[in-house]
C-alpha cells in the first residue's frame, strides 16, 4: 500500500490546475483544527480544494509540501484505518525535510474510511500540518463530526455554483457593480434566464446541448441513490427509495408528508415499504446534501411535528432534468433558487403559518448578524388575487412576530409598498453578496 500511496502523491505532484474556475468562497483555515468541506457529488469540494492548493502556491509554497489523496480513487479501495499510517510513511520517504516545513494535507472522501476521525486527531495533536478533508455526507456538517472530532473541525459547504459565480464564469461580470446601470440590468436580466434554465452545476455549462446536460444530470442523481444511499447505508428496497426521490423532485418548495407519499406508494402502487424506512430514506437524502428540509416556525414542538417539512432540491438544473415539465413549476423552482441563496448566506431557514392558516415561505434567521427577516416568493404580483394571498399575511406575520424586514421576490418586478414591503426581482436578491 505504501508505494501505492508514492505513486498516487508523485502523480499529484505533476498535475495541472491551471483549468480550475474560482470560487466566491472563504477557505478556512485556522491552526489546530481540520477544515472539513462537504456538499453534494460533483458540486466543486475537489476544484475548491484545488483552488486552495493554487493560492497556497502563489503565496510560495511548494508543490512537494501540499499532500492530496483521493480515497475514491480505485487503487485505494479496501483502505483502511490502520493503513492510514502508510501516509505519513510514503509522503516523508519522499520528502524528509517537510517534517519541519509548513505542509498541508488534503484527504477528499474521507468518510470512506471507517474511523478516519482517529487518524486525523492523531495528526493533529502530534504534527503542525494542515488538514483539509472533503466528504458527500452533510453528517460532516453536524453534531457527528462534532463529536467524533471533539471541537477540532470548521466547517465549509459548497454547493453549485451561485449566480454570482455563474455570471463571473461567463464573464458577464468580473466584479457585480455597486449601482446597476441600464446595460447592467440587460445583462444580468439574461443571465437570470439562463441561470434559472441551466442551474449551477460547473460541469454542464460546457455542454453542447440540452440533451447531454440533462443526461449529465441524471446521473449525478443516480449517482447520489447508489454511492450515497444504497452501498452506504445497505438500503435494499431501492425501488421506494427511487419512487421516493421522484416524487420530491415533483414537489420542489411544496410541504411533502412522508405519510401521505407511504399511503400512495403502498397502496395506490403497490410498492411495500414501511412508513419508518421512508422516514429514513428522506434522511439519508439529507445526508447526501441532495435535498433539504425547512421545518414550520413554532415554540411548540407538537406543531412542528404535526405540520410537515417543506423540501428543496440542490440545484434547479437538477430539478428541470428530472422534471415531465420543468416549466409547470416555474414560481417553485424561483422559490427553490431563493432558499439556496439565503443558505448561501448562512440564514437558518423555516416557514410560517399565520393564525389563520397562511403560509410565510420563509423566516429567516441569521446567528451571526442576528438579522431576521420575512420573504415571500411568487413569480408576480400583477394578478389582485396572487398580490393579496402574498401581502397580507407576510404584513400579517411581520407585526405578530415583530419584524421589520418583509421582503417579496418576484421574477421581474420591483417597488417598495406603503406597508414597507420591498418587491425585488429575482435577478437582483440573487446579485446579492453571499458569505
């Protein structure tokens, strides 16, 4: 395993990221802690780790000092923890000096070793390297790590490409201007349309046309159900789980009841599977950072309970592949792309029911800033009826919880209300800076 391990970082050493795009995101890196990078298949973890390595080298260090191994590579299959140690021995056989030198060690799809966590503490407590590790699993974000790292881990998630990011690779904008001129509104009005057809997955922009990208993206779906879902957690009934995801796909942004889809799925179907297995499929779907799930807004627990999770999908160019008809949904989808830019922002998202059973899309709450803010999403608000379904109750809300900020994003439209609603098209919130 050793000279594997030789062969595989002297194969690194030669490689060429000149093509990588940059990201707009912070890169974390404090001493004592693993970075820990986590987010979907294929939504850029292994480019942003390379775009850390390329900054790293434009700040002087050498390539030998930068380790990079990936433990989906076929030649590490069956690796295990107590080979871990045949790292440190292959990498300081080739390069003994570095034990004193500055080093960082980049492990992408780590959690494909079992116990990888008592390898990293291990390095942590008794070397000076950096640690940077990247995984498909959202468990990495979350009170496991936590714990199996005991405090020694920040975290970062990357998802698919932001707008902004979008714009930038097309080179629409090098930089989003402060003031939006007339030309400025053109450009990223047809960017918006173009954003919201293709969606934020990097390796599809390239593609020639709609029938290969939509293939593209069914199979990073695909990929997700088998890699993530079934080998991972031994799923046998694939056939729910498949029919389960389907469904999410049709009901993007929409409140999704895990009950009402087993009594469908059982007995209009007549595919069995038990209510608790779906309950774990969702979560499993979670875990691989394809889907999310908000949660009613509430004091009380039994209402959260009771009420079901709304659920949105990682990307809009994934839902519009996966869709019969991606147009049919259009003012969901746009309520999909508002809830991954508010993520993006580091919002703690739900959803609210006023007391007269209206529904708020999202209050969201930043733990940083403090900020909290209401915002519906529509496509527009020219029809009376659709202008009073979304107003009201979003004043409404607003009072009973005592927020100031009440915002309504449409796809084209733009005002300020008596009431001190802001109406702001999608191409402009979605322009907004993003931590």
């Amino acid at each position: 395993m050793i000279e594997t391990i030789k062969r595989l970082i002297l194969e690194f050493q030669g490689k060429n990221l000149d093509y990588i795009s940059p990201r707009n995101l912070l890169f974390p890196i404090l001493p004592g802690k693993a970075t820990v990078i986590t987010g979907m298949r294929r939504s850029g973890k292994s480019s942003f780790c390379y775009q850390k390595i390329r900054d790293l080298e434009s700040e002087g260090l050498s390539r030998t000092q930068l380790l990079y191994l990936n433990f989906e590579d076929d030649r590490l299959v069956g690796f295990r923890l107590e080979d871990c140690q045949g790292i440190l021995d292959a990498y300081y056989s080739l390069y003994p000096d570095n034990r004193r030198k500055e080093c960082y060690f980049f492990f992408d799809e780590i959690q494909n070793i079992t116990g990888w966590e008592h390898f990293i503490r291990r390095l942590l407590d008794t070397t000076s390297v950096h640690i940077i590790l990247t995984g498909s699993s959202s468990k990495m974000l979350t009170t496991e790590i936590e714990t199996a790292m005991r405090g020694r881990s920040i975290s970062k998630e990357v998802l698919p490409f932001s707008f902004v990011e979008y714009l930038q690779y097309h080179h629409v904008f090098d930089k989003i201007p402060v003031n939006f001129s007339d030309d400025d509104i053109a450009r990223l009005r047809h960017g918006m349309d173009k954003y919201f057809r293709l969606g934020g997955f990097p390796e599809t922009f390239g593609c020639p046309d709609e029938a290969m990208r939509t293939e593209i993206l069914q199979e990073y779906s695909d990929l997700v159900i088998l890699r993530d879902v079934i080998e991972r957690h031994k799923v046998s009934n694939a056939i729910a789980l498949r029919y389960l995801l389907r469904a999410i796909y049709h009901s993007v942004a929409q409140k999704f009841s895990v009950t009402a889809f087993w009594k469908v799925l059982n007995q209009g179907m007549q595919v069995k599977c038990a209510k608790n297995d779906l309950y774990d499929f969702m979560n499993y779907l979670e875990e691989a950072c394809i889907i999310y799930r908000t949660e009613l807004f509430s004091p009380s627990e039994k209402a959260k309970l009771v009420n079901p999770d709304k659920v949105y999908l990682i990307d809009v160019g994934l839902v519009r592949a996966m869709s019969e008809d991606p147009e049919a949904n259009r003012g969901w989808l746009l309520e999909n792309l508002v809830y991954l830019h508010l993520r993006r922002q580091k919002y703690t998202l739900n959803y609210v029911n006023t007391s007269d059973g209206k529904e708020i899309d999202f209050y969201a709450f930043n733990r940083i800033t403090r900020d909290k803010k209401l915002i519906q999403v529509t496509w527009s608000l020219s029809d009376p009826e659709t202008r009073e379904r979304e107003l009201r109750p979003l004043d409404k809300a607003a009072t009973s919880l005592g927020i100031k900020e009440k915002l309504v994003i449409t796809w084209d439209e733009e005002a300020v209300l008596d009431n001190g609603i802001q109406v702001i098209p999608a191409w402009k919130f979605l322009a907004s800076p993003c931590q």
